[in-house]
C-alpha cells in the first residue's frame, strides 16, 4: 500500500481470501477500502490477483490496472486498464519488466525512490538479500534477467519484492550486485 494526502494505491491483491490482511494493512495506516483509488497488478500469479475480486467488491470507486500481455488471464469484476513501461499511475512510474511472465511490471516511486517489484527481483535467501525471478516460475528467464537490469538502474532507496522481506539497507547496491551477477 502506497499512500498520498488520503489517496492509497495497492499493488497486487496476494491470494484467495487476502481482503481482511489487505483491510488489517490498511487499517493500521488510518486508511479504509475508500482510500483505495487504484489497484496495480504486477502479474497474472494467483498469489498476486487472487483476491481481485474482493479487492475491487470492497474499493468500488478504484480503477485496476495490468500490463497488457497478462491482461486476458486474469478476470475481474471490472474491466481492468492496460498499462505498460513508461506509463504512469497515481505519479507511479510503470516499468516493464518481462520474464516472469509476459505482462509482468513493476511499480516505482521516483519521489520515495521505492520499487515495488512484483516477482521481477525477490527478497533473497539470506535476509536483506536479493535474487531475480524464479526459474521454476518464469516464463522467459532471458528476459528476466535483462528486467533485472533494467530494475538496477532506477537505483532505488528500498525494494519491497513480491516474496521475501522488505530490502530497505543498501537496495541500490545490492541491487546492482544482483545485475552484475547475471
């Protein structure tokens, strides 16, 4: 959940039956479902848009957002707007970031410097570390790799991935390892 001035945007919805955690997330920031004005899908995973449902049932007035390549694999209860690299949600930069699946994106903050990577770069196995999308989960690793290095040079301040932990101590740094290393 990304907040400005009483505005909030969510980023993925995690699994079926995810709405009370989102709603628990949310009440512990001061905010309610009415806040929510935009949902941004990183991917077509079940266990980033399986609560879509509930998400849009319970936000009514928030628009969705996807990258076009998913879009026709994931349904919801409205229409869902094509985003893709270079457009902007809410003054969040939408970057392209293919491999894991055709249409995945990531969300980055250029005022926050904050990078919101869906499962384009995963929290690592040791703590504070970082990895690049799963094999055994992606689609096109070549192409996962080259959104890794792409992802590195926003040079972000933190890095909330789709799995693992928040990296919120040297992210650039580590980030650029990762880059390097592939």
């Amino acid at each position: 959940i990304l907040e400005r001035s009483g505005e909030a945007v969510l980023v993925d919805t995690g699994l079926g039956g995810s709405a009370g955690a989102i709603e628990a997330a949310l009440g512990s920031l001061g905010l309610t479902w009415a806040n929510i004005g935009h949902v941004i899908l990183t991917h077509r995973h079940g266990d980033h848009v399986g609560s879509i449902d509930a998400v849009m049932a319970a936000a009514p007035e928030a628009t969705g957002y996807i990258g076009e390549a998913d879009a026709a694999a994931v349904s919801a209860p409205r229409p869902l707007t094509i985003v893709k690299g270079g457009d902007s949600v809410f003054d969040l930069d939408i970057i392209a970031t293919p491999g894991h699946t055709p249409g995945s994106i990531s969300v980055f903050d250029p005022i926050g410097r904050i990078l919101v990577s869906g499962d384009a770069v995963l929290g690592g196995a040791e703590p504070g570390s970082v990895s690049g999308a799963s094999p055994r989960f992606s689609d096109d690793m070549a192409a996962a790799d080259q959104s890794v290095i792409a992802l590195a040079s926003l040079q972000p301040t933190a890095i909330l991935p789709g799995h693992g932990e928040p990296i919120t101590a040297d992210a650039a740094t580590k980030l650029d390892a990762l880059a390097t290393s592939l």
